[in-house]
C-alpha cells in the first residue's frame, strides 16, 4: 500500500486567497439590488392593473420569488459529463461567456455600496446561481414578511 502524496485531493486549481469579506458585500449588494427591482416591477405592475399596491407588490414578490429559485437552480446545474457542446458549459440563464465574465447587471451592482468598498474581479465572486437564488429566498422572505408580520393582503 502506497502512501499517499501530499497533492493528494487537490483539485489542480492554483491556490488564491478568496476575500470572503468582498465576497459578502457582493453578495448583500446583489440581493439588495435584485429585490429593489423586483419590488419596482411589482409595484408597476400593480399600479398598470389598477389593484392596491401594497397587496401587488407581495403578489409580484411572490412570484419572482419562484421564478428566480427556478433560475438560480438552473444556473447551478451542472452540465452533463457526455454532452458536448460549444457553449463551454454555460447555460442559457447565465448570461455570460468566457470572453465576458460580467454582465451590465453585475458591473451596476459593483458600483453600489457595500460592493463598491471592496471591489472584487468576476473570477472572485460567488456564482450568479448563488446569487440569484439566495436573492429568491430573500425575496420569497420578504413577501412572507409582509403577509404574516404587516398584514397585507390578509
């Protein structure tokens, strides 16, 4: 029996000091901007129907709520080891490529506080799957908060 090397387990991948403080203020500004738009196309939607705001806008939140744990979940599929496709293994959802690594959502999102405090490369954040589902719970959240702690739509 051999014994094993001290490379053993690893993965190939070049040891990098990931900033996980970075990584949050990433993280909290991205789930803070995906909510606020989710708010504001629910609050217009409600208003282009003519129904009570309030009331919408927990409905909207609702909904993209679902929808963006079924986008989030797609993005983290993995991509089948025997299919062999030309897109890298990006999916349809993720809205970049291997040439651009950040989309005009995310560049937006870096400009905002606290991201823009400690600025982090695309290749150091967590994955937009991550990202987009943790913001789903979050907006999914917020929606209960609303019913169940202010009473809307009770």
């Amino acid at each position: 029996m051999s014994v094993p090397s001290s490379d053993s387990g690893r993965s190939g991948v070049a040891d990098v000091e990931t900033d996980r403080v970075a990584q949050l203020f990433d993280l909290v500004t991205y789930v803070g901007v995906l909510l606020a738009v989710f708010v504001a196309l629910s609050t217009l939607g409600a208003l282009a129907t003519g129904s009570a705001v309030a009331p919408g806008v927990k409905l909207g939140l609702f909904v993209f709520g679902w929808l963006s744990v079924f986008a989030g979940t797609m993005m983290l599929r993995p991509t089948s080891a025997w299919k062999n496709d030309d897109d890298d293994g990006l999916l349809a959802f993720s809205g970049e490529t291997s040439e651009d690594p950040e989309t005009k959502f995310q560049g937006f999102v870096q400009q905002l506080p606290p991201a823009s405090l400690r600025p982090l490369p695309p290749s150091g954040r967590l994955p937009t799957g991550v990202r987009v589902f943790l913001g789903a719970i979050v907006t999914l959240l917020v929606s209960l908060a609303m019913e169940q702690v202010f009473g809307v739509g009770v």
